[in-house]
C-alpha cells in the first residue's frame, strides 16, 4: 500500500514550525518520521506529527490569521485524515 504524503507539505510544515519556533521536539521528530517515511513508506509518525503540527497551525492562526497560511493547514488537514 503506497500512501500518498505531499513532500511539498511536509517540508512546508518543517519551515514554519522553525520559522514560527513553535515546538522544536515537534520540528525534530517530524523531520525523523518524514525521513524515515522516505526510506520504509510507513506513514505512521508522519500523519501523527502532522496532526500536533495542525492543531499548533490552527491555535497561531486563531491568534494571527497571516501566522499560518490557510492552504498549509487545509493541506496538513488532508495529512491528517490519511
């Protein structure tokens, strides 16, 4: 079973978290997951990871809706639902 997980979304994801310095524990084991994804296509730790980052995304987004653009969450959001 391949799963389809967007790289473009992924690294999207990685870049705000850093940019943002929201959680980086989050930013690091998303990074590993997203590695390892690469290597076994096991996308257990990668939807996971995108899940805590999605409700980070939505929680900055209440408190500056330009923190976090509408399409990275919606395209986390499909991640997520995987």
């Amino acid at each position: 079973m391949s799963v389809k997980i967007s790289e473009k979304t992924i690294v999207s994801t990685l870049e705000k978290l850093e940019k943002l310095k929201l959680d980086e524990k989050l930013h690091a084991e998303l990074s590993w997951c997203w590695n390892s994804f690469q290597a076994d296509q096991n996308p257990v730790g990668v939807i996971e990871k995108s899940k805590q980052a999605l409700a980070l995304f939505k929680e900055k987004r209440e408190q500056n809706a330009k923190a976090v653009a509408k399409k990275l969450i919606d395209d986390l959001e499909k991640v997520a639902a995987l």
